[in-house]
C-alpha cells in the first residue's frame, strides 16, 4: 500500500453545534467520496493514537495544555474563542488528531508508506504555541514537523499549506525555527488578518487576492514557491491540506477545481521525489462545502498514492 488514511472514531464526535460549518459530516463527504471513486479499497487504513504531551510541548506552552483540559466540559459546549469551543469529545479528537499526524510521520519515515493523509478534526494551522483559534486547538501539522526533526533526526522540513485561509498559527510556532519552512497561500485580506507582510527566510507567504482561480493561483505558487522548496532541500514534506479555496465553497472567494488540487499535489510530490525520498504527510485542515470537500479531497488522496 503506497498510502495511509488515518482516521479515529473520535473526530466523528466533536461537535460544536448543528450551525457549526466545521462538522463531523465533513469527514463523512470525505469517506463517501473515496467510496464511490473506489479509491477507499487502495489505501493502507490506519487509527490514530493519541498524541503525548511531550509532542505536543514542541509546538504548544505547557499553560496552553492546561488550560485546555481544564476547559473541556463534561457536558455540553464550552467556547475557546468566537469560532471554537469544545464538547465532551472534543479534548480525545484533537488528542487523536496531533497522535495522527505523528502516526503519519512515523509511516512515512519507516517506510511502510510512501505518504500518508490524516482525515482529522478538530484542524489546526490557527492554533498557535498558546491560543486556541479558527476552530483549531493543538496545531496537527506543527506537532508532525516537529516529530520529524526531534524524534526522527531531520533536519528541513517542509510545510505547504494550501488552505484559503493563512496558517498563521504555524508561522506563530515556527517563526524562529529555521529548520522548517512554512510556504502558505492564502486569500488576502481575510480571516485571519496574518502573514501579508512576514519577511522571513523561511516563512514564505504568498497572499492572493479574492477571486483568485487556477490559472493565477498556479502562476503564483509555480514563482514564488516552487523555487524556494527547491532550493530548501525539504527531507519530508508536509500538507496543511485545506480545501476551502474550491470555488464551491463559500467560506471564502477563491476559485480553485479539483485539478488544480491535482497541480499544487504533483508539484509538491516531484520536489518530495528529487530531495525527500517522496515522503509526503498531508493533514487536513480546511474545506466546508460537502461535496466540494469531497471530491478536491479524493482528487488530492489518488494522486497522492498515484492512482
Ligand atoms: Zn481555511
């Protein structure tokens, strides 16, 4: 099996309410749809385990993690900000959720898998080392790079994000680590109102104007950031993999399709191929319309196993 899907039964059951566009059918749109592409049958199925606090003190402050447990309710929802909050099963998702980014690092590095998607929630390329935000609470993909280079000895790697909005959260975490760069496009100005103007040798921020579609995207993210994976050298590269740019979905306005999905996916993979033994963790983050979210996921999922 070329690729792993990781799952865990509990990122079915945070809930923060019937309204919420950030909801275990998600998850669902996202399964159903490797179903029906017979994609689901071809991937190296996986449950995550939960994160340690020693991972999750890399990227997060200890008071953070304290206070996060104390938050978590044992009945109903409890808000962390204006967009997040927590239920009961919210603490054991984004437990599972870092635990399967690390699950994925872990593949990927013994080679059992060539790369690996963690269909995760609660997200997390808002959460920052000491603040809850954007609906994430521990930041998956900053707890997987920072498992690549302290447990596994790597000493780039490399962050792609992709969703509409920026990783801010990520960049707040590794803003002074050199050994990770961080190439994040977003739609600019927008939530979270971060990153326009980051002058970093390894925070690459690549702001886009509403109404961006494919053709401009591919032009920007093929000659601001190609050419500096490349001369990055990443040994492992990771996706911040949000789908909320597809031009179905109205949290924002940009009009990506599925085959632009493909590109950003092909793009990454040949740079993973000329400097990181093709190892690819992709971690999903964004994406609220249904079926949009769907099929730019399994577009994204059967390229990346090279189906
Ligand atoms: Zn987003």
């Amino acid at each position: 099996m070329h690729t792993a899907y990781i799952t865990h039964p509990s990122y079915l059951l945070h809930d923060m309410g019937n309204w919420h566009p950030e909801s275990p059918l998600r998850l669902r749109a996202i399964d159903d749809r490797l179903h029906a592409a017979h994609l689901f049958d071809f991937l190296a199925h996986r449950e995550a385990l939960a994160v340690t606090r020693e991972q999750l003190l890399r990227v997060h402050d200890a008071a953070y993690l304290d206070a996060i447990e104390a938050a978590s309710p044992r009945e109903g929802i409890r808000a962390l900000d204006p967009d997040t909050s927590m239920n009961p099963h919210t603490l054991e998702a984004a437990r599972h959720a870092a635990g399967g980014a690390v699950l994925a690092v872990d593949l990927v590095m013994r080679s059992e898998v060539a790369s690996a998607f963690v269909a995760c929630r609660p997200p997390g390329h808002h959460a920052t080392r000491n603040r809850a935000m954007g609906f994430c609470v521990f930041n998956n993909v900053a707890v997987a790079a920072a498992h690549a280079l302290a447990a596994h000895g790597l000493e780039r790697v490399a962050i792609v994000d992709f969703d509409v909005h920026h990783g801010n959260g990520t960049e707040d975490i590794f803003g002074d680590e050199p050994r990770v760069m961080l190439c994040s496009t977003f739609q600019h100005p927008f939530y979270p109102f971060r990153g326009a103007d980051t002058v970093s040798a390894h925070i690459v921020n690549v702001p886009l104007p509403a109404g961006t579609a494919g053709p401009a995207y591919r032009e920007a993210f093929g000659a601001r950031i190609l050419p500096r994976l490349e001369a990055f050298r990443p040994q492992m590269l990771l996706f911040s993999a949000g789908f909320d740019g597809h031009r179905e979905d109205d949290m924002a306005q940009f009009g990506l399709v599925e085959a632009d999905y493909v590109w950003i996916t092909e793009q990454v993979m040949e740079v993973a191929a000329r400097h990181a033994a093709g190892r690819i963790v992709s971690v999903l983050e964004g994406g609220y319309d249904l079926s949009s979210l769907g099929r730019s996921a399994a577009a994204h999922i059967r390229t990346l196993a090279g189906l």
